[in-house]
C-alpha cells in the first residue's frame, strides 16, 4: 500500500565555508541542497527536491536555514532527524525536522529574514573566527557606523546596495531592523531584518558601513547613495565569510 505524500521541514545550520552555496550546480560544484538532497534520497530511496528559504551565496553560513521536502516515507521525525545528522558531512546540521502542512513552501512562505554580519576589528587576527567573521585590522568609528545604518531602515529602493547582476525585477525592500553592535570586545555585528533581500544587498550594505567606520566616507552620505539608485555609489561587497543567515520568519 502507497504510504500518503509528507510534507517536511527542515531547519539548518551550517558553515558556508566549503560549500558553492545553496543552491544544486554542476555536479564539480559542492552545495547544501546537493548534499541534502543525496543524504536523503540515501534514507529514503527516493529522488526529491529540497526547497530552500533562501540561496545563500558561496561562503555564506547559516543557523536558522529553513527547507521542506515531499516523501511518502514513513521514517519518524526523530529517525530523519538522527539519520540525516548521521549521514551529512560535519559541516551541515538538521536542527529540527518537523511535518509542515501539506501547501507549505519554505520559499513563498517566508515573511522575512535576519541576517547577521560580523566584523573581526583587531589588529590582531583571530583563527577562532576566521570563518565567520571578517578582519579588519584598521579601526573602525563604531558610532559613524550606527548613525551610518539609521539611514537605512525602512522601505527604500535597494538599487545602490545589490549586485549589479541582480535579477529581481522589485528593488524595493523594507528594513524592519538594522542595528550594529558590539556584542564583545572587537566584534561588531550588523543586525538586519527585512521583508526580502537582493543579491549581495547584506554584504554591500557592510561594505559601505565599513567605509564610514574606516572614515573613506560620511554617515550622512546614505541618504544620497540610496537616492542615487546606482551599484558604484556603495561601497564594496564585504567577504562573504562575515555573513550568517540567523532566522526566517513565517
């Protein structure tokens, strides 16, 4: 007897450092949803596609991914659980395995995201934080920086702050929160929510927050960049190895 169609959930955490990504590409390219999807079919004997809240970029981690996958197994939520952390590389962890209604879709579903963007500043490095963090010997004026980022929360056109391949036809996006901190001594992190985010717009935004903190550039010049709704009017894209995806909102 055919056992009914499950709808499942996923929750991740994983380190981007060696992955091209999120997203499945030619197979000499290594990506979580390729990883995923082979660790699965390996449990279930069964080719599916796993739908991801969002494509991360090459580098970039994560601790509060959100997936879903369709199976007509019959494995217990805990037995996914166990199996999948038993079975995928070290730097992927299932969190939490969950039975999502049956129209549930981790992409179409999310409401918003927090990502986080960390800033080593010593001079010093640091290995411990090498991969998630990006160093900046040169020091940074934090208070330039949070008067900087205060410019950008609400609804404004993200031109100026995504890649200038970025595909999506809408630029508009609203900064429910940005917020930057130091949570300890030389770290700074770069809090965001938003409804959605474009192409590389997190790492453009830590770019120009950079230059601010490093003085290549006014606090007061963000309200012009935005208005300017021109990708050479921001500043760089910051390394992806700073950038965590911390939650999806549903």
């Amino acid at each position: 007897m055919t056992q009914p169609q499950r709808n499942l959930k996923l929750t991740l955490e994983y380190l981007g450092t060696d992955f091209a990504g999120w997203q499945r590409q030619l197979p000499r390219f290594r990506t979580v949803q390729q990883v995923l999807e082979e660790a699965i079919e390996k449990m279930t004997r069964e080719k599916v596609f796993v739908r991801g809240a969002g494509r991360t970029d090459a580098g970039v981690h994560a601790k509060g991914q959100v997936a879903n996958f369709r199976s007509t197994s019959a494995i217990p939520l805990i037995g996914f659980l166990r199996g999948l952390n038993g079975t995928l590389p070290p730097d992927v962890s299932v969190v939490s395995v969950d039975e999502a209604d049956p129209a549930f879709d981790a992409l179409r579903y999310a409401k918003g995201k927090h990502y986080t963007y960390r800033i080593w500043n010593r001079e010093a490095r640091a290995p411990l934080r090498a991969s998630t963090s990006w160093h900046v010997y040169r020091h940074l004026d934090f208070e330039a920086m949070k008067e900087a980022a205060r410019h950008l929360a609400g609804e404004h056109d993200f031109t100026s702050f995504r890649a200038a391949d970025c595909d999506r036809r809408n630029p508009v996006r609203q900064m429910r929160r940005i917020e930057v901190s130091t949570p300890e001594p030389h770290l700074i992190a770069i809090d965001l929510e938003s409804t959605g985010f474009l192409k590389h717009m997190v790492r453009v935004i830590a770019g120009t927050l950079f230059e601010v903190g490093a003085g290549f550039r006014r606090s007061d010049e963000i309200p012009t960049i935005l208005a300017a709704r021109d990708r050479t009017r921001a500043g760089r894209t910051a390394p992806s190895s700073g950038l965590t995806l911390e939650k999806v909102f549903y």
